[in-house]
C-alpha cells in the first residue's frame, strides 16, 4: 500500500479528509514535505493529532522524508525538520524513519529531536536558586521559537519530559501563578502591546494553560487503565499570524466557521491587517471522554449526544475521583477569559469537534448557573455517526492581538 502523502498546505479540513482515509486503511504509512506551506488556523496542531492517531493504530508505521542521500546535507534536513512541531512530532511517532530512497535514518533523526528537547530540559539535579530557575522560562522561550511559531513538547517516552516552562528543577510541576508569567512572555515576545494593554486577561489566560497543561500531566500520559503510553508527546504550539481582509478565507482553511469569525474581527478593524495568537495544547491521552467515563475500549459504544456530555462534564467544574486529584478545568473561568478576549475555541477529541466564537456567542452570566455552553462545530453536519476518531485532545484558542 503507498503511503498517505501529506501535501504542502495544511487545515483542518484537510486533517480531516486524512483521518477518514486512516480509518478505511490504518496501516498506512505517511509520506511527508519538509515544509508546509499556509497551514491555517489549527493545520499544524491538527496534524500533530493526525500523527499521534496514526501511531496509535500504526505502532509499525513507517514515516518516509523526501530528501537527499547526501549525509551532510541529510543531517542539516534532519535539523530543520526537527524544528517544526509537526516534523518534530512525526519522527518520535514513528517506527522508522525513511529517505525517499529508503535508508533508515531514524537514529539521525532522534538526535535531531533530542537536541531540541536539551535546550528546554530543567534538570532534576539543579541547585539553582529559584530566582535562577525562573530565568529558565524565559530562556527555554527564547530557543523554542522558530518562524512565527513557539513549539513546547514534553516527550514522555523519555527522560526529558521535565521542561523548563511547565516544570521547576526538581521536577514539579510548576504553580498556577507561574503561568501568568509563562502567558506574558510566550505572548510579550511576539506582541508587547498586546501585553502592555491587556493585563486583566493574563492572568485568566494563564489560568487556561496551567489547567489545560496540567490535566495532560494528570491524564494524558497513560491509558485508562493506567498502563503508561508507549509513546506520548504532550505540549503547547503558539503561532502569531499576519493575515489581510483578502486572505481570510485561505487564513481559515475554508473552514466556514472560523472564516465567519474572522470577518466578524476584521470588521471591528476595518482596512488594517489584522494579527492572530493561536494557542493549542495538545496530547495524546485516551481522550477526554474515553478517560472521564473509564471507557478502556474507547468511545465506539457510545452516542455522539452521550458523548458530547461527558466531554462538557469533564471540563466542567472542578470534579475528583480521589480526594488529592481534580479532573475538570472549570470551564466557566476559561470561558469567562476566552470571552473577554473575543476569542474562538476549536476542542478535538474522540469523534467530536467542539467550537464556540465568542463574538458571536459572547459568555451569558446564566451559564455560570446552568452550565457553560460548548457546541459541536458545523462539521458534524451529515456526520450523524460524528467524525472519524482521534487519539488524544487537542484544545485550540484564536483571538485577535489587539
């Protein structure tokens, strides 16, 4: 069987169309580009979805590179690929890496990789100060950038899952209030007067991705039953866009949601070109019905409706299964923020797609009482069996640097 060829322009759409063919022939390798070119909003941390479901079905998949023989010039593709989120996803993913020409080259590529995480890595043996270790933060930030992108993976099958932005240097989990700080200077680095005229909102956004991050260090990092992933990559990719009146279509990936919301930003910044923050989280954990419900065979038994309802309860309120453990992120406080910041959230997980425009849908006060509203996006339409399933979660935030 030819392997799945990954095209140069990437969108959700697209990753869609990709997890339908997966689901009709699992055992597929995957051919991929060294660039991708114009992946829109959530393409890339899409794809990483994409690559984690193929790895999951596919333990022995094959992932092939188009590049050249040439060691030297192999070496320095190898390097630069490492650097995307998704070229840095799908070498760890995967069984073997392959040339065009097929010559195994996945020990090249994992030191690619592993040079990657080094820079990121606090060390569980540091004496540092803490006022030293929290210089760490901002120096992981500064390495973890390339293009207009921030790429921030723990990779769990390994032993440098401990990076410095999530993580203090003796391997703890790092406090809520730290991640207003992470907020700050992940955002601050791409658009200072974002920061200098929004200070209200980071210390909510900061709140969502210590939540968000902290559940993957809960949950996502075994199966329901507790057995540890064979693989597992856990993280966070922040992208800053540029995007004119002209190119909000293209911008969306034809998405006509996301197309809609950001005509609705446009229109409140006539003639200007408008700049974006997409920040996605992303795992490959059961998922997060799978995981709310204990279900170790997966969320095939289930309705889309009862489906749906587990996801909401378990991002709902703060809930426990044991007296030391949360399970929710309180979706009304992330909500609340997400409002405020006239932003747009896109959730993947099991067979569901949730998304909420909050300019369109702005948060109502009742929902704190009745519940906070997350509905199933526009492409469940003709899905009455809802979308092809993924591994993990993906949960990813757009909102306009204003």
């Amino acid at each position: 069987m030819p392997p799945l060829q990954l095209t140069r322009e990437i969108n959700i759409p697209r990753v869609e169309a990709y997890l339908d063919a997966l689901l009709i022939a699992p055992l597929q390798d995957i051919a991929t580009h060294e660039h991708i070119e114009g992946a829109s909003f959530g393409g890339e941390a899409a794809l990483i979805q994409l690559l984690f479901t193929w790895a999951k079905r596919h333990p022995d998949g094959q992932l092939w590179l188009k590049t050249t023989d040439d060691n030297e010039e192999l070496v320095r593709f190898l390097e630069k690929f490492s650097k995307r989120a998704f070229g840095f996803v799908a070498m760890l993913m995967a069984s073997g890496v392959l040339t065009g020409d097929g010559r195994d080259c996945r020990r090249l590529a994992y030191k690619a990789c592993e040079s990657c995480v080094d820079e990121l890595v606090t060390s569980v043996e540091s004496t540092a100060e803490e006022s030293e270790a929290e210089s760490s933060i901002e120096d992981a930030l500064s390495k973890a950038v390339y293009g207009h992108r921030t790429f921030l993976p723990c990779v769990d099958h390994s032993t440098k899952a401990a990076i410095a932005p999530f993580y203090h240097p003796n391997g703890q989990f790092r406090e809520r209030s730290e991640f207003r700080r992470f907020a700050e200077v992940l955002i601050g680095r791409r658009a200072t007067r974002f920061v200098d005229v929004n200070l209200s909102v980071l210390s909510g956004l900061g709140a969502i991705l210590y939540e968000l991050m902290h559940n993957t260090h809960d949950w996502a990092r075994t199966e329901v039953d507790a057995t540890k992933l064979r693989k597992s990559i856990r993280g966070i990719l922040f992208t800053h866009f540029f995007i004119s009146e002209a190119s909000i279509r293209k911008a969306a990936g034809n998405n006509s949601e996301i197309t809609a919301y950001m005509h609705q930003v446009e229109i409140r910044n006539p003639g200007k070109t408008i700049h974006f923050a997409e920040l996605s989280v992303f795992d490959a954990g059961p998922g997060l019905a799978a995981r709310w419900l204990g279900l170790e065979g997966g969320v095939g038994d289930l309705t889309i409706t009862s489906e749906h309802d587990a996801c909401v309860s378990c991002l709902g309120v703060h809930r426990s299964t044991s007296s030391d453990m949360y399970r929710g992120i309180g979706l009304y406080e992330v909500m609340h923020t997400l409002s405020q910041l006239s932003a747009m959230v896109r959730v993947r997980t099991g067979r569901l797609a949730m998304l909420r425009n909050f300019i369109a849908e702005p948060l109502l006060q009742s929902e704190r009482v009745t519940g906070p509203i997350l509905p199933l996006s526009s492409e469940h339409e003709g899905r009455p069996g809802g979308l092809a399933p993924v591994t993990g979660t993906t949960f990813t935030i757009l909102f306009p640097l204003k």
